[in-house]
C-alpha cells in the first residue's frame, strides 16, 4: 500500500470513531471523508505526497468539524513532518493550522511559537495578505498573553503595510484593534483617537458593518468618559446603520447600550423604554445574552425609581435565567439587585441573605482573578524553563540551513569585498601613475623654465660683465693731448659713472626683477632672517646665489676683487658663521 493510501484507511476510521462521540451525523461523518479523501487524490496525481504527508490536510478538516481532540492527535503527527525539507507553502500551511488550533484551546504560548515561525515564512515569501493576516494574528495571543507592547508593534506593523499597499480596509481594521487595545486597559483618549482614525477609513472603503461596529464601539467609551451626549449620538448611528443592514440582533444590543446611558445620566424613564425594546427583540430571537442582561438592567433601574416589586420582579427572573450556569459577573449583579429590591420592601433578613451571597461571590470572584494571574505566572515561568529545549528540537533544520546559509553568504560576500578591493586597487595604482605622470611633466616643465630663466639671467650678467671689461680697457689710454687737466677730470668721471652698477650702464631694475621671477622668497627670507644686512650686502647675496665668482662680480659692480673680498667677510660676521662654514652654502639654501 502506498502511503496516501496507509494514511487513508487509517484517518477514516479514525475521524469516524471519533465522530460518534461528538454525536456528529452519518451526513457530517461522510461530507469530511469525502473533502479528505478529494484532498488525498489530488495530492496523488500531482506527486506532492513525499513532502506533503496526508496527514497534516487532515487539521483543517477535523478542526472546523469541531474534532478538536482528533485534531490535537494529527497535530502532533504533523510537528513530526515539520522538521523534515518540506516545502516553505507546506511549512505555512502546518504553522498556521497548528497557530489556529492552539489558539482554539487556548494555549497561547505554543500558538504564538507557531504563528511566529508562519509570520516569517510569509514575510520572506512576500505574500502581503498573508503577512498581514499573520501579524493580526500574533496580535491576538501577544494580548492573550499579557504583551501589550508586542501586540501593539504587530498591529502597528499590520496598519503601516496595509497603507503603503492600499489595502485600506485591513489598515482600519488594525487601527481599530488597537483603539480595543487601548479601551481594554482604560487609555481612553488613545482609543478614542484610534476610532476615530479608522471610522475615517471604514467610510472611504463603505464598509457598513466595520462603521457600525466603530460607532458601537465609540458610544461605549464615551459613556465610560461620562461624555453621554457624544455616546448617545454614535450609539444611533450605529442603531441606523443597523437598521440599513437589517441586523436585527445588534440593533438589539446597540437599544440595550442606549439605555445604559439613559441609565448613568439618570433619565429613568428613557432606560426602561430602551431595555424593555431591547428585551422585547431578544425574546423573539431567543437571544438568551440579550434577555439576561436586560433582565438585569431592567432591575437595576426599576431600584434606582423605588418601584422594588417591579425591580424584585426583573431580578428573580434573571436568577432563575442563570440557574447552574458558570457567569459569575451577572450572578453578582443579579444578588446586588435582589438585596436592594428586598431592603427597599423592608423585607431584611432575605435582603441579608442576598447580601452574603453577592459578597461571597465577590471574594471569590476576585479569588479567581488571583489564581488566574498565578496561573499566567506559572505558566510564563515553566514556558521560559523549557523555551531553550522546545527552540532545540522544533528549530534544528532552520539552524542548519541557516548556519549553511550564512556560510555562503559569507563567503560570496568576502569574495565579493576582495573583488572590490582588487578592482578599486588596481584603478587607485592607475590614477596614482597618471597623477605622476602629469606631476612629473610639470616638474619638468618647471625645471626647464627656472632653466631658461636662470641661463637668461647669468647671460645678462655675463654681457654685463663683459661690457665693464671692455671700458676699463678704454679707461687708462683716454689722454688727450690737447685738452686741460679740468677736461679729462670730468672725462674720466663720467666713465666712472657709465662704470657704476648705480649709474646705468648695469640696469639694476632689469636684473632685479629677473632675479625676483627666478628666486621669488629669497629677498623676504634673507631679510626676515638676517636684517641687519645692508642694501649692497644684500646685491652681493644675489649675485652669491647665482653662483657667480667673486671677479665677476667685481667687474660688475666697478668694485675692486679686494672690497667684494672684505665685503663678503663683513657678511659671514653678520650671519655668525663659523670658518669652517661656506657664505655660498648658507645663501643657496635660503
């Protein structure tokens, strides 16, 4: 036999013997063989059974049957096939049954430990419906698990994504969830806000119902804030909107909410109208909520108006309603109207009677509320003891694909890093020579100018040089007979003058400006560091600085080799330098 076929013989008679003690009809037993068998046959002729066992499709089908404790068995065959390479969509359809089923029985730690895990699978599948059907989800067992903050992010997260998908209805719908949020833990502002934020988008997409149910829902809260007026207004809009859906039940219950308010304002006539209406459709609907709850109004306000018969009348009715039934608030309403419907006919010892009783099912009302927080402590506890050992075994194959994952994404993204590195090198390296290669041409080009420039200025010198050469050649035969000693005085004078660096023949303008264009700092820094130098100490450094020979500059200047000679030792005492020192050195490296 195949396996298909193994699993089917077997969950038949499985779901049949389980069918008779929920006293399900032949009708009913054979409609879910039939599904699951439709199930089965399609899995077969598609080829999805080896990772996709038949047995897991039975979950959804015993669970809307009502076969919860069937379901709990095929539940935990089904957690056996998760730990094997089934598919992401078979993982999210085990998760989400098993998400569903535990929430049914409230065990709300393995339903969140579930849900999460689908919640996950949807996001990386992408599916924006699934994902946000799974946050509202984990918004439901984050609150029935005490973790506000963690509902409160999901249901956030659900609003945000709806928005920026345009699924406005399901963006109202989280908004609301979270104005219930705030209402159930009294920030009554808060709530107010958020019902007020989703009625606005309820109204863009016309969903009646959701808008009815926001009125409802505002009236409520604005009776808790005393704000009766408001309350009264969105509590007959939500009547009228009820009444264009021909809802006849939650017209009802919205008349019964009306007469509350009536009732907190004081306006006691107003309130008996409304709850004997509202009665008055529970008992042609047989609503049994409905009739107990107006009962128990209808008392209560027939005591606040003194007419204790009639509030007498209301409250035995509502006892008898009760009977065994485990609803302890409205017992405890029921005994309180009783007390005070037989204290106001003066009837004492059974308004005591009644007394006692309210005030024992009071203390063990609030003896529950204490054993439930135990419970929800202990259960935090033992479920933080075993978290590690359930992550173990539940988790091992996500561990496994996750560290081979990661593994590869490490090593893609080291190879990738080292790729880039190589490529941002290798085009650093090639700017680096294309950026030498231009520096080193200018080098050159500047090299080249100084060049030029200083071979100009030293070709300069040298004419010039030249020219006083050749007139104190001239200098010593001019005598001319014929003329006066006064004569060649003034003669040789102005030979002496055409001679001088200060007199023009040696164009100093020229050659300083040359000199500055060639050595731009050398003046400044030689006068900023040694300024006691002279105006023709400071020549004589320019002409050192060109590396010109003490002759030459003689000829230059029309000075004696002897007066540069005294003039250059009067510098070296200046500057401080030693024998052993060079003048020429210290004055190139200016």
């Amino acid at each position: 036999m195949t396996l298909a076929e193994i699993d089917l013989k077997f969950l038949e008679g499985y779901v049949t013997n389980l069918s008779k003690d929920k006293k399900l009809s032949p009708t009913s037993i054979a409609m879910t063989i039939r599904t699951l068998k439709a199930f089965l046959n399609q899995q077969v002729r598609y080829g999805l059974m080896e990772k996709n066992p038949a047995v897991v499709l039975i979950l959804p089908i015993a669970r809307k049957q009502g076969l919860l404790d069937s379901a709990f068995v095929y539940a935990q065959k089904a957690e056996n096939f998760l730990d094997d390479n089934i598919s992401d969509g078979d993982q999210i359809f085990v998760r989400d049954e098993l998400t569903a089923l535990f929430g049914a029985q409230s065990d709300f730690e393995k339903a969140r430990f579930h849900g999460e895990i689908a919640r996950d699978l949807y996001l990386q599948s992408g599916n924006i419906q699934g994902v946000l059907g799974a946050r509202q989800i984990m918004a439901f067992i984050y609150d029935n698990l005490a973790r506000p903050s963690d509902a409160m992010a999901e249901l956030q997260a659900v609003a945000d994504l709806a928005e920026s998908a345009g699924f406005t209805a399901a963006q109202g719908r989280a908004i609301m969830n979270m104005g219930n949020m705030f209402a159930s833990r009294g920030v009554l502002l808060e709530a107010a806000e958020k019902y007020e934020l989703a009625l606005e988008l309820f109204k863009e997409t016309g969903d009646t119902y959701s808008m009815m149910g926001l009125q409802i829902n505002l009236g409520n809260l604005n009776k808790i804030q005393h704000h009766y007026q408001e309350g009264i207004q969105n509590l007959t809009r939500a009547r009228g909107l009820a009444d264009s859906l021909k809802d006849i039940r939650t017209r009802a219950n919205i008349i019964s909410s009306l007469g509350s308010v009536y009732l907190e304002m004081g306006q006691l006539d107003s309130a008996r109208t409304f709850f004997s209406q509202s009665l008055k459709v529970c008992d042609e609907l047989n609503l049994f909520p409905g009739q107990l709850m107006n009962h128990i109004s209808l008392s209560q306000t027939e005591n606040d108006a003194r007419n204790y018969s009639q509030a007498l009348f209301y409250a035995q009715h509502a006892r008898l309603m009760i009977g065994n039934k485990p609803i302890l608030h409205e017992l405890v309403k029921t005994h309180k109207n009783l007390h005070r419907a037989y204290e106001g006919l003066g009837d004492y010892k059974r308004a005591l009677g009644e007394f006692r009783l309210m005030a024992t099912l009071e203390d063990s009302l609030d003896m529950e509320a204490s054993k439930k927080q135990i419970l929800e402590m202990t259960l935090k506890y033992e479920t933080e003891k075993k978290k590690k050992e359930i992550l173990a075994l539940q988790q091992e194959s996500l561990r496994k694909s996750e560290r081979t994952r990661r593994i590869v994404l490490s090593a893609g993204f080291l190879i990738l890093t080292l790729v880039l590195i190589l490529i941002i090198y290798i085009q650093r390296i090639r700017i680096s020579r294309k950026q030498n290669i231009i520096i080193e041409q200018e080098r050159d080009a500047i090299a080249r100018e100084l060049e030029l420039r200083n071979r100009e200025l030293v070709e300069y010198v040298h004419n010039m040089t030249h020219m006083s050469r050749l007139l104190n050649q001239v200098k010593p035969p001019v005598e001319i007979e014929n003329q006066t000693e006064t004569d060649r005085v003034g003669l040789l004078e102005k030979l002496d003058d055409a001679l001088s660096v200060d007199k023009g023949l040696f164009n100093w303008a020229e050659f300083e400006t040359r000199f500055h264009s060639l050595h731009p700092q050398f003046i400044q820094k030689l006068s900023e560091k040694y300024p006691d130098l002279t105006p023709a100490q400071n020549r004589l450094a320019m002409f050192i600085r060109m590396n010109l020979p003490t002759k030459e500059i003689a000829y230059v200047t029309n000075k004696s080799t002897r007066t540069i000679e005294s003039t250059r030792y009067t510098m070296r005492q200046k500057l401080g330098l030693e024998k052993y020192e060079s003048l020429s050195t210290v004055i190139q490296h200016l």
